[in-house]
C-alpha cells in the first residue's frame, strides 16, 4: 500500500533508481515513515570544480553552476530529478530530502575565475536546483558566492523560486549597478493552493510578488519565468499571471511547456492520483499531445516548445499577454557588462 501524501513533500514515494539492479521495499507504519521521509538530511561533498559549461544549443548561457544538488523546494514536475540517481538516490522524496551541499562552492569559483585565458561569460546560478532553497537560510553558502562576483566585477544570472533573494539586496544592489547581476524569479501559478501542491516547499505566491517589487525597486533587472505550463492546471492562468507580475515591477518574462522525462513520469503521476485525481486523465491526455503522444521530450528545441493544437494556444496566449503587458522592449537592461572583469579582486584604480 503506498504512503499518504506527507505535508510539505511533493513526491508521493521514492521511485526505483534505474541505474540499481535491485529494490527493496519497506514495511513501517504510516506514522513512522512520515517521521523517516519529513527529514532532511544535508550531506556535504567535495567536488573539484564548480562551474559547468553549457553545450545545450537550446540554452541562452554559457556556463551554470549549482551549490546543491537536491532540492528541497520539492516540486512534483522538477526535470532535475533524475540527476539525483547518478549519486545512488531515488528521484522521488531523496531528491527532496537528501540534500548536497557544496561549502567549497566560492572558492572554487575563485579558482575558475583565476584560470589562465579565461575569457568572462555570464554564469547561471543555478541551472539544475535552486540556489536559494531553505537550507541556504543557514548555510549562505549562495550568499558567498555573490560576493564572489561582486569581488571580481564578474556577471551572474540568478534563477530561483526562492524570495530569499532578497536576503542579499546588499550584495545584488552593488552588482546592479556595474550591470552585472539579473534575477529570474520562477512563479507557475499565482494560485496559492495549487502552488502549495505543485511546488510544497517553494516561497507563496505573496512573497513571491513582494520580491519582485523589492527587487525591481532596488534596480536589479526582474524575469520572471512562467515555468512550466501544464495543461489543465496552470496554462489558464497565463494572462492573469502576466498582468500580476507586470504591475509588479518585471521587465521581462519566459516560459516552458512541462516535459515528463525519465523518473519523473511517475513521480508526476503519483503526484496527480494523489491530488487531482479527477483531472489525471485529462492532464495526463494534454501533456502528450504536446509531445508527440509522449509524456517526456528531449529531442533540442522542441523540448521547451512542444507542438500540436494545445501547444499553439499556449504560445498564442503568451504573445498576446506579451503585446498587451510587456510591450516595451527592455533587452537592454538585461545585458550584463563583462568588461569589468580582469581576473583580480577588489576595484582596481586606473592611472588615467
């Protein structure tokens, strides 16, 4: 008999780690395995570098890098799940319970900075788990990793579901005003319920928009990532959502439509018996005539934009918001200087 949903988790079990021969099964009472899955353990490792570059011809950045792995926030349709198997775990409630922690993360960064011919690029904070996850709160190990940029004039893109954020406006307002920090903040759905569901561990809708008025306040550049779009959940949220975020403060937007690769098909669909058990069908229907009848894609390209008639009227109803809430071109304050970077910490004074 499977487990109840556990408040606060987003994966109903933990699915079986392909790259494992065997399973084993556990036979503890309900109380007991909530007490066992409600915990979270942080585990820390070594790892030698930090920065990854980015081959993805799909993926706008050139390198990313991540000071966990594991996420916390534990968001049912998360495609970084199956990452979590190459360390052994289960990509259902280990990925949100077995947490990674790279303490070592900015003076590793230092060292990358400090590579022979290194030529700066723009580097994504984090492009697999969230930066800015609860367990950031005490370890700040993101926290020194801003000020790492900040220290070296070098720029950084920050990509999170996270209000935490604004924890570090002292280090993000500096980094702003030399060009050389933007923030994506994820907001899928300003429907607080489902957000409690889809994403249980994530900031709420509130703080959410209150961090995008903070942010774009303090002249930090705001895109907001209406990510991923699930039919049949959140894709009638769309405009709503557009005009929210736009009174809010954002200069800019993106979106997804969701794909199911991997472990996360059936963590997504467990998810679903679990709390909309009288949409699975039609959810479920949706997302594979986005797909070519599949639930997952990796095929480049098509993998963010799907195709079909479902497909198009997502893409249709985002340009319309686009024309009617972001009609101002504003590329121009998401370009990030790279010029300040010499490979040296601290600001260094000109003789001329």
């Amino acid at each position: 008999m499977k487990p109840e949903k556990i408040k606060g988790q987003g994966a109903v079990s933990n699915v079986h780690n392909h790259f494992i021969k065997n399973r084993y099964e556990t036979s503890i009472y309900q109380d007991d395995y909530e007490e066992q899955a409600a915990k979270t353990e942080i585990i820390e490792v070594f790892p030698k570098t930090i920065v990854n570059p980015v081959k993805s011809p799909d993926l706008p950045m050139a390198y990313s890098m991540n000071p966990y792995q594991g996420c916390e926030h534990g968001c049912a349709y998360c495609f970084a799940r199956p990452t979590h198997e190459y360390w052994g775990y289960s990509a259902g409630i280990d990925f949100e319970r077995k947490i990674m922690v790279k303490k070592n993360a900015p003076e590793l960064l230092e060292q990358f900075f400090k590579k022979r011919g290194y030529k700066p690029e723009s580097i994504l904070l984090s492009g697999n788990t969230d930066c800015y996850q609860p367990i950031e709160r005490k370890l700040q190990i993101t926290r020194r990793i801003l000020q790492t940029f900040l220290d070296y004039r070098h720029p950084v893109n920050i990509l999170t579901k996270n209000a935490l954020v604004t924890r570090d406006l002292d280090i993000l307002v500096p980094l702003a005003e030399k060009k050389l920090v933007t923030v994506s903040l994820s907001i899928p759905t300003t429907n607080e319920e489902l957000r409690r569901a889809l994403e249980p561990r994530t900031s709420s809708v509130n703080s959410k928009l209150q961090a995008i008025e903070t942010l774009s306040q303090n002249g930090i550049p705001v895109n907001i990532m209406v990510a991923p779009i699930i039919p049949g959940l959140n894709s009638m949220e769309i405009l709503p959502t557009l005009k929210t975020i736009a009174e809010k403060g954002a200069h800019s937007f993106g979106y997804t439509l969701v794909r199911l690769n991997d472990t996360v098909e059936p963590i997504f669909i467990e998810w679903l018996e679990q709390h909309y058990p009288d949409r699975k069908d039609k959810v479920l229907h949706q997302i594979a005539s986005m797909h070519g009848g599949k639930l997952g894609e990796k095929q480049v390209y098509k993998r963010r934009t799907g195709e079909g008639n479902i497909a198009e009227m997502i893409h249709t109803t985002f340009k319309v918001g686009r024309q009617k809430y972001f009609s101002h071109d504003k590329d121009e304050i998401f370009r990030l200087r790279t010029d300040l970077f010499d490979g040296t910490k601290g600001e260094q004074l000109s003789l001329f």
